[in-house]
C-alpha cells in the first residue's frame, strides 16, 4: 500500500504514492522524512500537504501522477498514448529485464505520461517525466509520445505544459535513443510556429539528450527550486576542461542569473503561476 493512502485519502486516482531519495526515519506515530538540504524532519502527512517541498525550499522527488495531480484541475486528466512502449532495438544485453524491473518498480509502462488536461479551466496537453522508471530516460517510446502528444497540440490549438525529468537518452538504445532528440525537436518548432504555447517545467535533474533537445525549447522556461539542469555532468565537464567548476554549476538558480532561465516557482505556486500564463494566451 502506498504510503499516502496509510495517512491520508488520496484526492483522485492520480495519486500513486511516491518514492523519494531521502532517508526515512521511523517514529511511534508517523514514519518522517529528513530532507537532505536542512536536515529537518518532518512527517510524511505534513509533506504530502506542502507537495513534497520542505520549509527550506528543498523539492523532493516525486512520481508523474503526484505531479500531475497537484497541477490540473481534479479529474480533467485524460491519458493518451499509454499503448506505446519501448522495445530492444539493438539486442541490449538484459535491457528487456530491466525495462521489466523498472515497469515494476514505477507501477508506469514507460517513462513519461502523456494526455490532456485542464489546469484553471484551461485545456491544454501535458506531459510529464517519470523519475522512477529509468530516471526519466529518453528511448524511442518517450520520443514518440512526445512527438504525438505536440502534433496532437497542434492539430487541435492547444498549449503545451511539459514537466521534465530525466538522465539523459536511453544509451540501451544507442542511436535510436540520440534520434529522438531531432525528432521532437521538429515537433516543438511546428508547434511553435503555429503560434501555439509551450510551457516547460524542469524538475531535479534535467540533464543529456533531454536537456539539448525538447525541454529547453519551451516559450516560458520554469525551474523548480535547486533543480540540477545541464548537457554533461559536473564531473564530466571538470575533467574534459581541467578545472574546478564554480559552485552551484548547473543549478537552476545560476542558470537564471545566466540567462537561460525565466523563473525559478516553488511547488506550491506553481499550478497558480500556469493557470496565469495559460489565461493570457488564451486571451491572444
């Protein structure tokens, strides 16, 4: 059972439960979560009303579902696309074992959740990564559903709210996986040229063929607090240049001093914050 229908009624059938990284600390009452930033602990039941965010501002991780249940509008979600799932391409050794494993472990057929919903009572298309199933990789199933989920957007005039996650390109598909980055890419620009919104939300870590390719072409581009986003990985780009990185390399909060950022939202404003941006396209 899930820990959240052990403490509280889930809101609607979205709400799986999650898994964060943080350790976990029994208690006589209430099992707790010791954040790993500020080192407080604090109940389970506390956490799932702040959506998983300490008062320090530290984001836990959470699951797709958890996520799109705290941003849409209760029961609007409509599911599209869950029939396409990843293959071996390439004759992987134990890559089918493991996308078994990790279907298991997520309770998800694939690492992104693709629909419809409304947020503020606004209709839009969203998809949304999933941390537990391969940290979010980018194979050719996630590829495509992205890919359908935009052209579908497109066809029917909707804005686009994409909430990312992921390590990277799937490397157990080789150059299928690398493929995937030109291919949505081409489904965001026409998308975009139609004069259609593209919301990106990147959550901790954004990083790889995911970060080059579908989740920075967004019209908006929104961080959650501390959020790692990148190409390489820190210690990847220390021994290709010889040298110490700066601290907070490839934080959100150094991207937007940089530039390549618009706003960094807490979980807890977030869905207000959409609903806004939404409502002031749909005005145009």
């Amino acid at each position: 059972m899930a820990l959240n229908q052990k403490f509280r009624k889930a809101k609607n059938e979205l709400e799986k439960g999650g898994r964060p990284t943080s350790k976990r600390v029994e208690s006589d009452i209430e099992m707790s979560e010791t954040c790993p930033q500020c080192g407080r602990a604090t109940p389970i039941s506390q956490l799932w009303e702040a959506l998983y965010e300490c008062r320090c501002g530290y984001c836990f991780r959470i699951s797709a579902r958890q996520r799109i249940s705290y941003l849409i509008d209760t029961f609007s979600f409509s599911e599209m696309f869950e029939e396409i799932v990843s293959v071996d391409p390439i004759n992987f050794p134990n890559y089918e074992g493991k996308l078994e494993q990790y279907r298991n472990a997520s309770r998800e057929p694939e690492a992104v959740i693709c629909g419809t919903a409304e947020i503020g009572g606004h209709k839009c298309a969203i998809f949304v990564m999933e941390p537990y199933f391969m940290m979010g990789s980018m194979g050719a199933a996630v590829g495509e559903k992205i890919t359908k989920l935009f052209e579908y957007a497109l066809e029917n005039s909707l804005p686009v709210l994409g909430c990312t996650v992921s390590g990277g390109a799937r490397m157990q598909e080789g150059i299928v996986s690398l493929m995937q980055m030109a291919k949505t890419s081409a489904a965001v620009k026409r998308h975009s040229e139609a004069g259609n919104l593209y919301i990106t939300l990147l959550t901790d870590p954004t990083t790889g063929g995911v970060t080059a390719s579908f989740a920075m072409l967004g019209d908006i581009l929104i961080a959650e607090p501390g959020a790692t986003i990148g190409f390489a990985g820190a210690r990847v780009v220390e021994q290709t240049v010889r040298k110490k990185l700066p601290r907070g390399f490839q934080k959100a909060e150094v991207l937007r001093e940089h530039g390549f950022l618009d706003m960094i939202i807490p979980r807890a404003k977030q869905r207000q914050l959409i609903t806004a941006l939404l409502a002031m396209h749909c005005m145009n």
